[in-house]
C-alpha cells in the first residue's frame, strides 16, 4: 500500500555560542527530509555534537533515523547535509513539523587508535587496545558478543591503553566489539568495529589430526595379528604418526 504524506516543514534558527548554525533548507524528496545547513566557526578544527530534533514531541528527544552530517564530530562548512527517515521515524504522518539543530562543540572522550578489525582475535589470548584520551575521567570497557556482555572493566583510568583478554570459553563469532563508555555521562560511548573471534587451533586441523591417529592406530592394530611369532611387521609396512599441532 502506497503512503501519503501532508506536512509543512519549518526550520528552526539556532546558534551554539560563539558559533552560528543557519539551516538553509529543508525539502521532502520521495519520504525523506533533506536538511541543508551551515555551520559557521572561525576554528575549522573544532568537532561538534549535532542532533536533530522535531516538535511533534516539543523537541525532547533526538530524532535516530538520520544519516549524514549529524551525530559527534562534524566539522564545520557550509552546505552541509542531514537525512531523515520520517516515516520510520514516525510512521505516516500528516499536519506541520518543525525541525531543530541542537549541539555544542565535541570533545571526545577516547578516540580509537589503530584498531584492526579485520585479524582473527583468538580465544585465551590478549591483545592491547589504544587509543587518545580526551578527558582523565575512568571509562568503562566492555567485551560483548552481539548485544550479550561478555566481561568488562566497570572503572578503568582513561591512559590510552588497555589489554584486552579474549575468554577460552568464548564462542567463536563475527559479532565481538568493544564498548567504551564515559564514567561521567554514560550516554558518551563508542565501540570498535565489529570483529571474530576464533579458536586458538581450527576446528579442522583438530579433527583431521584425530583422524590421522584413529587411522594409525588401526593400522598397526592389524599388523600385529598378521605375524606368527608375534614380531611381525604391520601391514603396510611403519606407520608415521603426524606431529600433533601445537598451540
């Protein structure tokens, strides 16, 4: 079924201080809302925290389904973009919105440093994480596996590292990352990218050894009932058994 939507879009004026934010234009395209914004500072190293916010619930709380120059470290420029979903946001709507940009200038917590996603993480082994400290308030650190927590650190200096330990009963999975979270403000969180966890030996290399054990020891098994005097040669002639794999 085919939805409509009827609103009037309006922009809201705000500034962030010292700091000027204009949105300059707002269009429906299809069921989206593009908003066109500048955000004028005179330090072009500065990073803000953006957020959208509408009056159908008076602006108490961001909108989520938006994509594009908004969230944490957007640099300043002009013509920049947001992109909201409004009918996942708010379902078929009809009537008069009107749309606001909140923020202030970012300073993030911990920024990640090197952190390399694509490697095979092994269960029982540690492994170090860095990053760059922005503020001396402990941070919580967190191991989960999809969105089931698997163990943390609830109080850890915020000094730039921190030696992560992969449990040995840990199941092996795509969906591990870390979770940072700010002590102070527990809605300031980052994570890592997603990342796998493995078995410190593949699974196929222990049964392929298994195998070729099972597979010797039978071998050997029919060449002692072949000799008479009970010191004959296994049949095949010596059987090498394959080193065992190491960890």
């Amino acid at each position: 079924m085919r939805r409509f939507l009827l609103l009037w879009l309006l922009a809201v004026p705000c500034a962030l201080s010292a700091q000027n934010v204009l949105i300059k234009k707002v269009e429906l395209v299809g069921d989206k809302v593009i908003v066109t914004y500048d955000l004028d500072d005179s330090n072009s190293s500065n990073e803000y925290l953006l957020n959208l916010y509408a009056s159908k619930d008076n602006y108490a709380a961001p909108l989520t389904k938006v994509t594009g120059d908004i969230g944490p470290e957007v640099k300043p420029g002009l013509n920049k973009k947001v992109e909201w979903k409004l009918i996942e946001e708010f379902g078929a709507y009809k009537g008069r919105i009107s749309l606001e940009l909140r923020g202030k200038v970012y300073v993030a917590f911990a920024k990640l440093r090197n952190f390399d996603a694509e490697k095979s993480f092994k269960r029982g082994k540690q492994y170090d994480i860095f990053w760059k400290a922005g503020t001396t308030t402990p941070i919580s650190i967190e191991l989960f596996k999809g969105n089931q927590r698997v163990q943390g650190e609830m109080s850890h200096p915020n000094n730039g590292s921190y030696t992560l330990s992969i449990p040995s009963n840990a199941k092996a999975g795509k969906d591990y990352r870390v979770k940072m979270t700010d002590t102070k403000d527990n809605n300031n969180v980052i994570f890592t990218p997603f990342f796998k966890v493995s078995p410190k030996v593949p699974t196929a290399v222990k049964a392929g050894a298994a195998l070729l054990l099972i597979g010797g020891g039978v071998a050997a098994a029919g060449g002692s009932k072949g000799g008479g005097d009970g010191g004959g040669t296994p049949v095949g002639g010596d059987i090498i058994l394959p080193p065992l794999p190491t960890h």
